[in-house]
C-alpha cells in the first residue's frame, strides 16, 4: 500500500519535470512499475536515491531554462550599442561624423568588455562595501560555472557576469551622444576608462552590489532600480550634460543648420534599441520567470505610451508629428520605465511611459533652448532627464504583488502606501547625480591634460571620420 | 544649333522625357539640381529646432538641338512641365558655335 502511494507520487513528480526529461524518465518509471526487480533492496534508500535525484534534476531543469534566457538578453543588450546605438546617433549626426560616432560606441565593445574582465566586475559585484566592490574577483577569478547565490541563484556565475558586462558597455557610450561632431577619438579612450573606473564600478556597486548603500535589499537608503535608471541613465546623461558645457558648443551651433543626415539609419537604430530593452529590463529579473514576464510588457507599454506623449506633444506645437519625434520618444519611454519595469503593474507603465514622453520633449526642446548648451544628440535631455523622472515615479507605482522585494507583506511604494519609497528614490537620484557630475568633472580636467578632449577648429570643420579615422562614411566616387 | 538648359520640377520629368522622345529627341544630359527662382523654401523641425530649407530639389535637362527643333521642343516642355504653380523652373536657350562627336570627329549639326 505505502509503495503503491509512493509510486503515484514518484510518477506524478515526474510529469511535472521538463519534456527535456522525458528520455531519462522512461527507464525510472519501468523500474518502479516493476518491483521484482527491487525485491531486496532497502526501500528507504531507494526512495531518497530517487528524491535526491529528483531535486538534482529540476535544478538542472530550472537553470537550463533561465540560462537560456539570459544569455539571450546579454545578446539582446550587446544589441542595442552595436548596431542599435550606432544607428541611432549615426544618423543624427552630420555625413563628416557618421564613422566617428559609430567607432565611439563600437570601441566601448571593446574596450568596456576588457577592462569588465580584468577587474571592473570585480569592482562592481566583488566583496560587500558599501560604495565599491574588491578585487576578489579580478582577472574573474572564481567566476565560473556554478552559480553566484548572492546574485542570480540560477544561473552559471559567467552568465551573470557577461549579461552584467553588456550594461557596463552601453552606459558610456550613451555620453558620446553629447559629445558628439567634436572629440577626439584619444580623449574618448581616456575618458571613457577613466569614467568606467571612477563613475560606472562605484555606482553599479551602491546600487546592485552586495552591501551597497544604496541597495533595495538592506541599504542604507533602499533605492528601486530594476535595470538601470540611476546606475546606467542618469550617470550617463548627467554626464553627458558635464561634457557638453564643458566642451562648448560646436563650431557654427546654433545658427548655422546641423540636421540629422540619415534619420532612417537613426529610425533602424531606434527600432533595434526598443527590442534589444527586452533583454535589458526583462532579462534583469535574473531568470525565466513572472517578474521577466511583467518587466516585459511593462517595458513595450512605457515604450509605446512615450512615443504616442511625445507625437502628440509635436502634433500640437508644429502642426506635424515627425518620425524623429516618435522615435525619440520611444527611447525616452524606454529609458523612464527602467527603472521601474520589475516593480509596476501595465497601467502605471502606461502612466510613466506618457510622463516621459512629454517630459523628454519639453527638455529636449525648450530647456535646451533656453541654456543654449549644446547636447548634440540629446543625451541628457532623454537619458538624464528620462531616467530621473522614471527613478522618481518607480518609487510612487512599486507595487509588492509584482515584486515583494522587501520581503512578503511589506509595502514597496506609494501605491502600497509607502510614499517614503519616493525619498529613498531621491536619496539615489541626488547621489547619482552628485558622483556623476563631480567624477565627470575630474575626468574631464585630467583627459584635458592627457589627451585633449576637443578636437582642433580644423579637423572639426573637415569633419571626424576623415581627421580622426582616415576614412569615410560614404565615399562618393566608389 | 542652340543650347537648351530647362529647371523643372522632378515630379514633372518623366512626362516631359516621354514627351520629348515623342517629338524625335534623342539625346539628353539631366541632372539633378538643387536651387530657387522667387519659390520660397519650407521649413522642418527636429526635435524642436527649425531650418529653412529655401534650396529645393529640381531637375536640369541640358541639350544641343538642330535650330529647326527648337520651337518643338520648347512648346513641348511649356506644356508638360507646366503644373501652374510657382517653382515650375525656367527653360534658357544660347547659341552653340560648334559640336564634335568624340568617336569619329564628325562636326556641325550631324554629331548631334
């Protein structure tokens, strides 16, 4: 009787595993429809052996599924700075610039990624401080394939550090937006290293690290950043806003006419971002699961919802709503909603993604205006300004039914009642902007030294690609 | 021989093309052009900032014609050119001293 109980349960555990399964579960449930065969044997044993086993193998079954997915969304992020970023800015940027800008986000790929394996994931997810990692993990050491519990419990340590790796490279290369039509590709290189080390390590670690104060599990001051708001957007874009005061403006900005010269290569490249965000937000749940699931449709929705803010927005001022305009507002919505993407439900999405849109455009369009600064591609005015306006409204929609992040029970945001989540929020916002603007400034003044950061009056008229890389985008006589 | 430079509306040279290989032309160089007579130009807006775009894209026939085509060819494109609105472009026409078929160094109107 207690057998035949124990058989029911053992076929019915094995139903529940994966279809990938299904090979090795053949040959156990025969051995079990045959006791004969287990006459002698200590029953006790048989049934732990067969438990152990079991558990082994759903493990196996769980990460093989999450693994699959996370390699995917590294991909899928990798995807959004080379092509999609250098689309993107490519076609915003005059003919004479189209290869430098691009080079500036493709040498992040390269850059970023080994400075990420030497030790800037070390410095980022290393030890347990509380504003930068350690070395503990230098030259990734000790990074393979079981899994880092601290982190994603699921997956093999090295997806996690090459999924972590693709953000790292995307955030730098979003300054370059700012910066672009006139720095030298030597100043990029220096600046760029430089503000990986001193701006993107420690930020990433306050933020996502173990023990960092800024945390949502056990901080000092819990702040919700699901994908990157504070540590990837708002780094970047206050940043890029350093850059561009620092540098000035461009030779001619604004009264002679800088239009964009490819906006389908910028339409390509912006379509290219929205799906590669699916990797970003969604693959930041860490796993195959619900959370993914809600990260995801929440993101599409923000995104959507932004462009439709900033369409009507133009429709309304210009008479006309521009594919420029929609795309940007795609990508503002984008950047609002990550932040938030793991802690709302679908309407506040919507509600954050149209905030945005209008947001962004007002920034982009009227604050520029009235300080004059020239952002050329608007790096602030849609990541900066995006991704504060998202940190801030994450804080007031998080909701502890899509993630209980501070434990079962507890509230998350204003919607659960917790309003003091929007001060938490801030408390990362000011400090983000605070690192982003005195590091970028430092930087700035050493690159200067070093390197230079601005090119010559010459070259900049002649245009980069030709002066900084020696070839050319298009070359007519081909 | 005369000289014929026509600026017209591109949307307006496929029609003038046919037209004129209908009345026995054979040859044409075009071009295509960018400028403005008394047209004014339009505006367009990225993200917030205006441009003037005054320069507008236009099409530029050029060909040498025998002098007893010439009223042919000019009342075909006054006709299919025309739309009626300002920006239909201009016809120039100037006398040719000579021409030269570079293949067989025939001279005068027969190289044409």
């Amino acid at each position: 009787m207690k057998r035949a109980v124990l058989s029911c349960c053992f076929a019915m555990g094995l139903l529940l595993l994966a279809p990938s399964l299904l090979a090795q579960q053949a040959p156990a449930a025969s051995s079990l429809a045959s006791p004969s065969t287990a006459q002698k044997s200590d029953v006790s044993k048989e049934v732990n052996d067969k438990l152990a086993q079991l558990d082994q193998r759903v493990t196996a079954a769980q990460s093989a599924g999450d693994n699959a997915w996370m390699l995917v969304s590294a991909a899928l992020v990798l995807m959004m700075t080379g092509p999609g970023l250098a689309l993107f800015y490519g076609g915003l940027v005059r003919r004479k610039n189209t290869l430098a800008i691009m080079m500036q986000s493709f040498a992040m790929m390269g850059l970023i990624s080994v400075l990420w394996a030497l030790v800037g994931y070390s410095l980022a997810f290393g030890g347990s401080g509380p504003v930068i990692g350690d070395f503990s993990h230098a030259f990734l050491r000790g990074v393979g394939v079981d899994p880092n519990p601290d982190y994603a419990g699921t997956v093999p340590h090295l997806t996690f550090m090459i999924y972590q790796m693709m953000f790292a490279v995307i955030t730098p290369a979003l300054i370059t937006g700012a910066t672009a039509e006139r720095m030298k590709f030597s100043g990029t290189v220096l600046f760029m290293t430089l503000w990986f080390f001193l701006v993107y390590a420690p930020l990433a670690h306050m933020v996502w690290g173990k023990g960092g104060f800024l945390n949502a599990s056990g901080g000092r001051f819990p702040c919700l950043d699901f994908a990157g708001g504070t540590v990837v957007h708002i780094s970047s874009g206050v940043s890029a806003l350093v850059c561009a005061l620092y540098m000035g403006k461009r030779i001619g900005f604004p009264k002679q006419p800088m239009p964009p010269h490819s906006l389908v290569l910028s339409f390509i490249g912006a379509c290219l971002l929205w799906v590669g965000w699916f990797g970003f937000n969604a693959g930041s749940a860490l796993a195959a699961n619900g959370l993914a699931s809600s990260a995801f449709v929440a993101t599409h929705l923000g995104a959507a919802a932004a462009a439709i803010g900033w369409s009507l927005a133009e429709w309304f001022k210009n008479g006309k709503a521009s594919a420029l305009g929609a795309i940007s507002g795609a990508v503002a919505g984008l950047v609002a909603i990550t932040p938030a993407a793991g802690f709302v439900r679908p309407m506040p999405a919507l509600v954050i993604g149209l905030s945005a849109g209008l947001f962004c455009y007002f920034m982009v369009t009227r604050v520029k205006a009235l300080f004059g600064y020239d952002d050329a591609l608007d790096a602030f005015g849609v990541h900066g300004a995006g991704g504060t306006i998202g940190a801030l409204l994450t804080g007031a929609f998080a909701k502890e039914i899509v993630n209980p992040i501070f434990g079962p029970g507890k509230p998350v945001g204003g919607l659960d009642g917790h309003w003091s989540q929007v001060g938490n929020q801030l408390a990362g916002v000011l400090i983000a902007w605070g690192l982003a603007l005195v590091g970028t400034i430092v930087i700035l003044k050493i690159t200067d030294l070093v390197t230079g950061f601005r090119t010559s009056e010459d070259h900049e008229v002649e245009g980069l690609d030709v002066t900084q890389h020696g070839e050319e985008a298009y070359y007519l006589e081909s | 021989m005369m000289k014929l430079e026509a600026i017209i509306q591109p949307s307006r040279f496929e029609s003038v093309k046919d037209a004129l290989r209908e009345v026995g032309i054979e040859g044409m160089t075009v071009t295509e052009v960018r400028g403005h007579g008394r047209q004014k130009g339009h505006t367009e807006v990225y993200r917030g900032r205006e441009y003037t775009v005054d320069l507008l894209p236009k099409i530029k026939l050029e060909m040498v014609l025998p002098d007893k085509l010439v009223n042919t060819v000019v009342d075909t494109i006054l006709k299919t050119a025309k739309t009626g609105k300002i920006g239909d472009g201009k016809i120039f026409l100037s006398r040719v001293d000579e021409a030269i078929r570079i293949r067989n160094e025939e001279r005068g109107e027969s190289a044409l």
